[in-house]
C-alpha cells in the first residue's frame, strides 16, 4: 500500500494535469469558434464568386452554344495523373483525427485508375499514417496557427498547384475533416479541378434574383480566368479553416474524454488518500492507548 506522501504527491501532479486539460478544452473552443466564424464569413465571398461565374456563363457559353470552357477547367478528358492534397495537423492530442482522414483519402484515391499520384501532405502529423500506407509524398506544408495566417498558405498552396497542373497533373482532389459540431467531424473529399461542367450548367441555368442581369466591359477571358482563380481560393481556405475547426473538435473530445479518466482517477486516489490517513490516526491511536497501558501495568 502507498504511503500518504507518495498519495499526496500523486494527487498533485493529477491536478496538475487536469489544470492542463482544462487549459486545453478552453483553448479548443475558443478556435473551433474563431474557424466556425472563418467558414461562415466565408460564404458570403463563396456566393459572389458563384454570381460572377453565372453571369459569364450566361453571356457567353450557354446563350447560343453548347459549353466550351478553357482546356484543363472541366471534365472532359480522362484523367492521366491525380493530384491530392490531404490535411492533417501539426499538433497531436487530437485523438484519430490525422489516422481516420488519412485511411479515407488512400482508400479514396485507390478507388481510382491513375497510373501516378501526386500528393501533397498538410500537416506533420499525417505524414506517418501515409508513409504507413507506403503514399509517397512530393509536397509538405505547415498549418496556421490563426485565421489571418490561412490566406498567405493558401497564396503558398496555389503557386504549387500551378505547378502542378502545367506539365501533367490533370485533376487535383482535396481530403479534408468537416466540422460538424464544436465536438464532431467528417472526412470530406472535394474536386478542384478540373471544375465539375455539371455544376457550371446548373449554376447557369438558376434564377437571377432580379429582372436586369449585370453585364460587364472587362475581356471574357481575363475575367473568367480571374473569377476562377476566387474559385480556387474560395475552396482551399475552406479545406483550411474546416480542417483546423475539425482539429480542435476533436481535441476538445479527447479532452473531455481526458477530464472524465482524471476526475475517477482523483476520486480514486482521494478516496484511498482518506483511507490510509484514517488507517494511520488509527495506528497511532492504538500506539498511545498501548504505551497508556503499558505504563499503567508498570504501577
């Protein structure tokens, strides 16, 4: 049986610890907010995007002809090389999160018949999961550690799919957690590009919300190129700021399921804390009244 100083010693240092969880369940709340916020202040721009789309599909492409987007933006041609783009986390302390997005996005891609993959890891966390799974890896990134620093990673993110798509990469998916709850998630496959044509059509064809359509002076092509390139930055700072809010949902679970084992541990040891000091006063009660009659029988 552990003695009182070894008890006490270890009831300190469990409350130490649940200070630290506690710490940590606050701070992943508090980010799981700042990101939910990131994602909501982030369809309105996703929305205008779409209006701006809808509006030169309308001039153009689906007035008098069938479509005919640019070479590389629609799905039109069999995809040679895949290129993947998976988001993990750099912190740990998020139960599976990095293991379960990582099992999906392999199982996902293998689905597919492309002679060569590219992937992209965000995350060092999530690199050991893939070099499990035997996914090379051609590309690593870092996550931000706030909401202001997603969109210079996404600036980052979009020079390398440039890069990409240029000399072979003919599709490009993104694998991501999508948070559900401040407590919940799930894995979320997206395809950038090449941008889906039945999307486009369907985007066309609803209604305006009103009478008059805008119309424009810029050069088709220019402005289509850069409503595109919105596109674009519209979908990775999502997979961004989803990621990182799925990251803390599960960190705060982990946490909650960490505060529940330390308070039954605290109560445990509190409980055999009481008893061994009862069992000791009882000792040393039974000590005096042993040395009382001692010296009693002495006279």
């Amino acid at each position: 049986m552990k003695s009182l100083e070894a008890l006490t010693a270890q009831i300190e240092s469990i409350q130490d610890l649940q200070s630290v969880v506690k710490t940590m369940k606050a701070l992943a709340m508090v980010s799981i907010r700042q990101y939910e916020t990131a994602v909501i202040a982030l369809a309105d721009y996703n929305r205008t995007v779409e209006m701006g789309l809808q509006i030169l599909l309308r001039h153009r492409y689906f007035s008098e002809q069938p479509m005919m987007l640019p070479q590389g933006l629609t799905n039109h041609r069999k995809t040679k090389t895949l290129g993947v783009i998976i988001f993990g986390s750099d912190h740990g302390l998020c139960g599976q999160f990095n293991e379960q997005i990582a099992s999906y996005a392999i199982e996902q891609i293998h689905q597919k018949p492309q002679p060569e993959i590219i992937v992209a890891a965000v995350g060092t966390r999530l690199i050991p999961y893939l070099e499990t799974a035997k996914q090379p890896i051609s590309a690593q990134f870092t996550l931000p550690n706030s909401v202001a620093l997603i969109t210079p990673m996404v600036q980052e993110m979009l020079l390398m799919i440039e890069n990409w798509q240029f000399p072979k990469v003919d599709q490009i998916m993104l694998f991501y957690n999508k948070s559900l709850s401040s407590a919940s998630y799930r894995p979320e496959s997206v395809q950038l590009l090449p941008m889906n044509a039945q999307w486009l059509q369907r985007l066309e064809k609803q209604a305006w919300h009103s009478q008059g359509l805008p119309t424009f002076t810029m050069n088709w092509d220019e402005l289509f190129s850069a409503l595109v390139r919105q596109y674009l930055f519209v979908s990775l700072y999502r997979a961004f700021a989803e990621s990182l809010a799925s990251e803390n949902a599960s960190r705060l679970s982990s946490m909650q399921a960490a505060q529940k084992n330390i308070e039954e541990r605290l109560t445990e040891l509190n409980s055999q804390h009481r008893h061994q000091r009862q069992s000791s006063i009882t000792s040393e009660l039974l000590d005096i009244v042993s040395g009382f009659e001692a010296l009693n029988s002495k006279e």
